[in-house]
C-alpha cells in the first residue's frame, strides 16, 4: 500500500481542498501518513498571502524532500501559481499544480504511476471537481460553494493566484451537504473566498444558506470567513435558526476608516459596528471573529491605536493578526510610506496583548452556562472539541465518541495561550 502525506498552509478553502483529496487518495487504496513520517506522495497546499507563507511552503518542500527524495512531491495552491516558475525549476519537486487544476491532484498522481505523461495543465479544470471530504482531517465537513474574487483590495493578490469570481450552481450544493449529512457529518461549514458574493442565477448568498437550513438531518451549519459587505438583513435574519451557529469570521483588517479606504475594503468602520450590533442583538454572547493587519503603508500611530480600541470595544472572540506584508503585483507595493518593520514588530506585541486579553474576557462569560460540543477527539471518559460558538472545549462524561454532540456544562477555564474551556457533561 502506497503513503501518502500532506501539508495544508493558510485559509480554510485550502484545508478543504485538501480534505477532498486526502479523500480520493485513500478511496483508491492509499494510507494516510503525518507529513513528518516518509511517504511515496507528498502534497503541499501552499498559501502565498505573506512572506512567511512562502517561506513555510518552501521549508514543507525541503523536508519532504529529506524525507524521501525519491517521493513524488507536488506543489499545489495559491504559492503554485504566484512562483509557478521558481516552483517548477526545482528538480525535487514533480508536479506544480495551479489552483484551477487541484482537484486533479490524484489523477497526475495515478498516471504518475502508470508511466503516463500528463501537464498539470492539462487536467481538469473543474474548480468544483472535488467529491465528498469523509476522509479528511477533520470532524466538521466543509462545502465550498464559491471560488475566486472580483475586489481587488489593494494588499491582496488573490485575484491573481484564484482568479476571478465563480459560483457552485446550487444544486450542486444541496446535493453534496445532503451527501456529506447522509455520510454522517454532523457540523458543516461553507467555504470559499469571497462567499458572501456567492451569485448563481438568481441566488445569492442567504439564499443557500436558508436552503441548507431547511435541509433534513442533525447537522449544524458554521460559515467560515466572510466581507463585511456580503449580506444583508435577510441573512441576519437566519441567524436564529436553531442549526445556524452562533460565530462568524468578519474580516475587519484595520479600525481606521483612511487606512481601510487606502485597502480599498467595501465598508467604513460606523458600517462594520453596525452589523455586529444587528448580530449580537440577535445573540449577545455571538461570537465574531476577525483578521487585521497591522502596519499597512500610511499606518500613523493614531490610525494602528484606532484598531486597538476597535478590538476592546467590538471585544473579538479571535483576533488574527499579521504583519503587512509586500506582495508583488499589487497596488499596495508602489505606496511609498511604508511602515518600519521595527514598528510593525512592536505594534504586533501590542495588539496581541490586547487580542489575548479580550479573548479571556469573552471566553470567561461562558463559565456556568452551557454548550454543544461536536467531539473531535476522545478516550471515551475525556473529550475535546467545539461549541456551537466555535471555542475549544474539554470536558469529562461516559462512552464518549468521536463526531457526536454532547450537552456540556463549562465549569472552568485554562487561561493558556489559547484559553479552553472546562466543562463536565450534562445527562
């Protein structure tokens, strides 16, 4: 039996793609390894929205490589196509594969094997051709019903490497959560990059939200990363479904309304307080989440101290922060006030401890009260998993099982880095 191994780098659309083709691997009689451990396939879903990501995907490449230089080693995802060239003139690696061309990861491989010459290239471009994800990496099923993006926000190149905006037909959708809750899922997250512009044919967004909602089955419904600006009232509306969850990943990126118009983002500050008013009106213990970045050219002391009072008054479950960081082909690249990378060094340790402090406070409101857990993993008497606002639980109960939910009474609080919550199950 063939091994094979993969490394997933940056959004959750990515660790979706590589649950569906860790899936088809193993459907066709691969074992799946830790990418630490020797393997005869290496995959590596890269992700080029940061130096750092680079630099990670290129560290995966050379250990692969130690691993077992005889491997087939294929270099997939968003840093495949920004450095397809660099990629493609390293001799240890096989195959770079574009974004468009993923979902025939496993088909290059198989002919691989078969002594078949195939250009990635030639593969099927399908950006849909995925299949089920019920022998991936994690408990909760994701469904991606959109690919691709048209804002062109002046820090992002994903544009460049996902190409323009594309929408599942949603049929297509529908029918894979009906697959993915008939094969037992019982949490499902919607994923794309840009899925608040979902649009096909008549339907938007919160249109295939209600519909999944209204599907039969016990499952619950988590979205992932969404723009401020890609719903409206009807989707606010759903958010009392008793399978909606009650957490959301707003991408806020900065708490300076110049800073934001420079990045061109589709919203100001009064309009992003607005929506997690109308959310936590409908829930107040709702849990939004966000990403910012910090030092963006033009950045003043007064904008970056903007965003630190944003994330204490807005007090963010999560906040995930990252440095500013060049990306060629962008608008951003030719601003010229760039910030100091001392300053943005800083301004990070500043904002993280604001982050971590306002994430205790959020998590410490849950301390006496109940969540659903989806366990994730368990010994039978201990598990750990989430709760329906997406914060990490553990706790203590009888014949526990893996991808069950459970009632559970949060009685305490780890204060670690990542605080978890505490708890004992209620019968």
């Amino acid at each position: 039996m063939k091994k094979v191994a993969f490394k997933t780098l940056g959004c959750r659309l990515n660790q979706y793609e590589t649950d569906a083709i860790a899936s088809q691997f193993q459907n066709n009689g691969f074992k799946l390894v830790p990418f630490d451990k020797e393997a005869d396939v290496y995959v590596i879903n890269s992700c080029t929205v940061t130096h750092q990501s680079d630099h990670k995907s290129r560290n995966f490449i050379n250990q692969a490589n130690r691993k077992n230089p005889d491997s087939v080693l294929v270099v997939t995802g968003c840093m495949a196509n920004n450095a397809k060239t660099e990629l493609e003139g390293r001799d240890e690696i096989n195959y770079v594969v574009e974004n468009d061309q993923k979902s025939s990861v496993y088909s290059l491989v198989e002919a691989h094997y078969n002594g078949e010459i195939f250009h990635p290239s030639k593969m099927n471009s399908d950006l849909f051709a995925y299949g089920s994800t019920d022998k991936g990496f994690h408990t909760r099923s994701m469904v991606k019903i959109q690919d691709g993006c048209d804002n062109f926000c002046t820090f992002c190149i994903i544009p460049s490497v996902r190409g323009r905006a594309v929408s599942r037909p949603i049929q297509d959708i529908l029918n894979n959560v009906k697959s993915v809750v008939a094969n037992g899922a019982k949490e499902v997250v919607l994923t794309g990059v840009n899925i608040g512009r979902y649009e096909y044919e008549h339907y938007r967004f919160d249109d295939i939200v209600e519909q999944i909602l209204d599907l039969d089955g016990d499952f619950r419904l988590r979205i992932s990363s969404i723009e401020p600006d890609g719903f409206g009232d009807k989707f606010l509306g759903l958010l009392n479904h008793p399978k909606m969850t009650p957490q959301l990943h707003l991408c806020l990126q900065s708490g300076s309304d110049s800073i934001l118009l420079q990045m061109r983002r589709m919203y100001n500050i009064k309009r992003f307080k607005e929506i997690v008013n109308k959310v936590r009106s409908v829930r107040p213990d709702f849990n939004i989440t966000t990403d910012i970045i910090i030092g963006f050219p033009n950045e003043s002391d007064q904008d970056f101290e903007s965003t630190c009072n944003i994330i204490k008054e807005l007090q963010f479950g999560h906040v995930h922060a990252f440095k500013y960081s060049i990306r060629k082909g962008t608008r951003a690249e030719r601003m010229t006030a760039q910030v100091d990378e001392r300053i943005k060094a800083l301004r990070s340790e500043t904002l993280r401890e604001i982050a971590e402090n306002v994430k205790l406070q959020y998590r410490n409101q849950f301390i006496g009260k109940e969540q659903i857990v989806l366990v994730e993993k368990t010994d039978g008497e201990n598990a750990k998993g989430y709760g329906e606002h997406y914060l990490p639980v553990e706790f203590k109960g009888y014949e526990l099982k893996k991808n069950h939910f459970y009632k559970v009474k949060i009685t305490d609080i780890n204060k670690d880095l990542d605080p978890v919550l505490i708890g004992k199950q209620v019968k």
